[in-house]
C-alpha cells in the first residue's frame, strides 16, 4: 500500500536496535499524534473538517497571528482527497483500522509542516539575534559527540519518506532522483527574472525557465561548489535531497522580464545588496540583448528578442521543479521522528561531508507527483552547502563554508570504549540528539559503500578548480576511512589518500604538503577559495 511505509516511520516502533514492529504497537504509537482526529475509535468530523478547511480555504490567511504561504493547487487537491477518503469511513461508521489510521497521520503531518513553513517564513532574513545565537551554539556545542560502543548487529533501515535503498552505483541516484522529478539541467541554461527571494543569507533570486513551467533558483557566494557536492554525496546515501548545479562562466544567462520591477543588471545588482548586502558585481561577466544570431542557435529565445540579458563568471541554478510541492520543515513539533533510524543516523553523514548549519529550516517535506495524479511525501535535506570546511567568527559575526583548509582529514576516531564524531553543527536536532551507537555505525556501513568512482564524479559536479578538487578528494577519502576505522567496519573499496599530497601548477606551488598555500585565481573565485571573510563581510571584496 502507498502509505504503508510513511505511517511507520513515526511511531515508536523501530528501536534503537532496528527491530522492525509489529502490528499491535502501530496504533498505540500514533493515537497521541492524531488523538484530535479519534473520538470513540470513529472520526471525529469536526476536527477532520477544520484541518482539511485550514489547508484548503485560500480565505484562510493567518494561523495563530502569522501570515500563511500560498497554498499550490496541487497541495489543495492532495489534502482534498485524503479528506475524502477519511470522510468515507466516517459516513460508513466504520471503526478506524491501520489503512485509515496512515491517511490521518499522513494529514496531520501535512497540516503541521504548512505551519511550520509559515513560522520559518516569518523569519526568513536571518536576524542579528538569529545569527549571533547560532554561532554561539556553535561554541557552546563545541564539546565533540561521544558514542558508547556497543556490541550489536547491524539491522538494515526499511525504506520510508526519509530514507530509500540505493543501487551500487552510488553517484547516479542524484540523477535518478532529478529525473523522477523531471529536471532538466542543461550544460548551458537560459533562465527569465521572476523576483528577488528573502529567504536565507546568501545572495539568490527567483527565476523561471524557458518553459515558464519549472522554477530556478540562481545563487552566488560560498556554497556554489559545496552545495553540489553536498547534495550528491547524501542522495549516493539514499536522502532525497534539493538540486543544486553548478554553471562556469557564461553557460547561464539570465534575461530580465520588462513587466518585472527589476529590468536590468544594474538594478539587480543593487537589490541583492540592499537584500543580502553582499555585492554581486565581482561575479558580473557579460551583459547585452537577445540577437537573432542567439535565437538562431536557441528557438526558445524567440519571444525575447531584445530583451536585456546577464552572464556570469560562475554562479549556481537550483532546480524547483513543478511536479515537487514543497511544504515546511519535515521535523514539524510532535512528530515523533526521533524514532526513526535514518534520521539519526544523518548526523553521521552530516559529519562526514563537515556540515555546519543543521537547523530545522534546512529540512523540508515535499508532495512528489509520481506522474499518475498521485503524490508521494519525501522529506528533503536542503541547503547542504555550508560544509567542507566552515570557519565561523563571533567579532565580527560572520562564517564562511567551502574552505578547504578548515576541512580536517578526520571525521571521528575511536578513544577507549567511545566513538567520537568531530564536526561542528549550529543546531542539534531531536533525532541526532537521540542517535546511538547502532545507528551511527549503521550509517558508517552505507558510507563504506561509497567507492572511488563514486566520490569523483560527485566531486568533479561541483567544478572546483582541479588542485581543490584534489586536496577535497584525499580528504574526503581519509574522513570515510576515519569512519571506518572508529566504527571497526572492513573496508571492501579502499580509497588511497595521501594527507602530505603536493600539487604545482605551472611551476607554481599551490598545495604543499596537504595544504591550499594561496588565494586560487580570485579573480575566477570571487567568493575566495582562501580568504576566511565570509558573507557578512562581503566575501572580502
């Protein structure tokens, strides 16, 4: 059944150990999260009617003070047809049995999601406050992660809206999943201005493709390599994760919309600063219109002859494909997803790949459309950039990510009878608050899986400049050996890595023993590869 695996994820079935559950408990778990919905073991209709009103009334505008998002239409006929199906066993008087008790968990994990998006949404420009609190969680949480070893088999996750097995080959399922949704990623992709977007700290906009079917988002600054790479290395783990790509100089082109308020480089340029206060003008290569000789080569540009355009050195394209509804945070309040081993274990992942901003808004449940008028929950791991060497500073308030020299050559290590994980995160969330031994150790046997071919191709996506790629390749290969070792897991696809690895290019020393030993060509990196000033200080341009 479609559901069937989506109830279980919630409730406290699924041990620690990875015990699987049993009928009899599946109830007990879920009564607590959707007691409103139960009355006399029947449907209570007047709850079940509020909520689905709630989620499907575009008249309903604010939920307890705060403005609520726009409800898509594919949301609204979704929650219609759960309501409906519900409503039918409660016109039936029928008793609630376990396919009942899925539509309603499914429901309720729907309507607390929505709210969540609309409390995040509220707060979607990182106050001073929010961002002095999550540095100093940082330092606060400095103290490493320790895990009592256990003597344990390792049971395998059952697949669920959090976690899927994956083939061997690991690097395809990043394909296999933007595929699924039908994202087309061009190697080089034109993309029209749709508005600025408020939301987070780094430099991003709004955009529509030629199709004026399937959203972009186009991002500049520190994360355009990390997020790529991020992004693969947790799909090549079985997460459902965000599409970032990575575009070099001139393979996007960005062509303004006349009727949009912004019309124009120069106007864009200064909205992102007055939005994100970090200028985007080093990362400006090209502008001019749309010629016949452009359209000749692109038929689609036909409806945009003259228009203004934009190119750039580098920047990112972030895929919001139609067929993807996204909701809000998937760790909404009194969801019980701490009992659910994929998601502790991320922790370990998180660790591996040196993630740093682990808060709730950067976890995100989505409605998939499975081609068929029908919609499946996937919980994404978004906003996965902010990793591969993050340095945060407290005067002046700033962090910076992609930093290879702040990416240390070991993820955990074993001490006595404890393992010890050495990343850093702003937020420790319920579930990896509540990870254990056995969970992280199962997660180390899936990055065991992670063989050569599949840690370079993920790499080479992200385009860093080839002496980066190289020291991140060692390092990576020796943080997932640090893994294996801590965890007393055999290692079946042994990477070679070599921590005093020396690279020179054009007789010129830019590794040394390990080590980047200068700024790498600022010039093509505006957001520098070196220098630790981050965002808050303008990348240091």
């Amino acid at each position: 059944m479609k559901f069937l695996l989506f109830l279980f994820l919630n409730c406290s079935l699924l041990y620690a150990s990875g015990q699987q559950f049993n009928s009899s408990s599946l109830h007990q778990g879920q009564d607590l999260f959707i007691q409103q919905y139960l009355l006399n073991k029947k449907i209570n209709i007047i709850e079940l009617r509020r909520t689905t009103n709630f989620l499907t009334n575009v008249n309903v505008k604010t939920t307890n003070g705060i403005q609520i998002t726009k409800r898509s239409n594919a949301v609204i006929r979704h929650v219609k047809h759960l309501s409906e199906r519900i409503e039918e066993v409660y016109l039936e008087n029928s008793e609630i049995d376990s396919v009942t008790m899925e539509l309603l968990v499914e429901l309720e994990y729907i309507n607390l999601s929505f709210k969540k998006k609309a409390e995040s949404n509220q707060n979607a420009v990182p106050s001073f406050k929010m961002k002095l609190f999550l540095i100093k969680n940082t330092i606060k949480n400095k103290r490493r992660k320790r895990y009592k070893i256990t003597a344990e088999p390792i049971f395998e996750n059952t697949a669920s809206p959090y976690w899927n097995s994956v083939n061997d080959t690991l690097y395809q399922e990043f394909g296999n999943m933007a595929n699924s949704k039908k994202i087309d990623a061009e190697k080089e992709m034109v993309v029209i201005f749709n508005e600025l977007t408020s939301s987070g700290s780094a430099p991003k906009i709004e955009t529509i493709d030629l199709d004026l079917d399937n959203e972009w988002v186009v991002k500049w600054g520190d994360e355009l390599h990390s997020d790529v790479v991020g992004s693969r290395l947790f799909a090549a783990m079985g997460y459902d994760v965000d599409h970032p790509y990575f575009y070099g100089k001139d393979k996007l082109t960005l062509v303004f919309d006349s009727t949009k308020t912004i019309k124009n480089w120069t106007q864009l340029r200064d909205s992102v600063y007055v939005f994100c206060k970090v200028d985007i003008t080093p990362y400006f290569s090209n502008q001019g219109n749309i010629t016949e000789e452009m359209i000749l080569i692109n038929p689609d540009l036909s409806p945009y002859l003259g228009r203004l355009y934009v190119q750039f050195i580098k920047c990112g394209l972030e895929a919001r494909p139609d067929r993807v509804k996204r909701l809000g945070s998937f760790l909404p309040d009194d969801m019980n997803n701490e009992n659910n081993r994929a998601l502790r274990a991320a922790l370990l992942l998180h660790a591996f790949i040196g993630n740093w901003d682990t808060k709730e808004e950067n976890t995100l449940l989505t409605l998939v459309h499975d081609g068929n008028y029908n919609y499946k929950i996937s919980a994404i791991f978004s906003d996965l950039g902010t990793s591969f060497g993050v340095k945060t500073k407290l005067l002046p308030l700033d962090f910076k990510v992609g930093l290879v020299n702040e990416f240390s050559w070991e993820a955990a290590k074993k001490v006595g009878n404890k393992v010890i994980l050495q990343n850093q995160v702003n937020v420790m969330l319920t579930p990896y608050g509540k990870a254990t031994y056995m969970d992280l150790k199962w997660m180390a046997s899936k990055i065991e899986a992670l063989d050569s071919l599949s840690l370079r191709k993920c790499l080479s996506k992200a385009m860093w400049p080839y002496p980066i790629e190289e020291l991140y390749f060692n390092k990576l290969a020796s943080r997932r050996a640090s893994i294996l070792r801590a965890f007393d897991i055999e290692d079946n696809h042994p990477i070679a890595f070599d921590k005093k690895i020396t690279i020179f290019e054009n007789n010129e020393l830019i590794v040394k023993k390990g080590k980047l030993k200068k700024d790498y060509k600022r010039y093509e990196n505006p957001e520098s590869l070196f220098s630790k000033k981050g965002r808050n200080r303008n990348y240091g341009n």
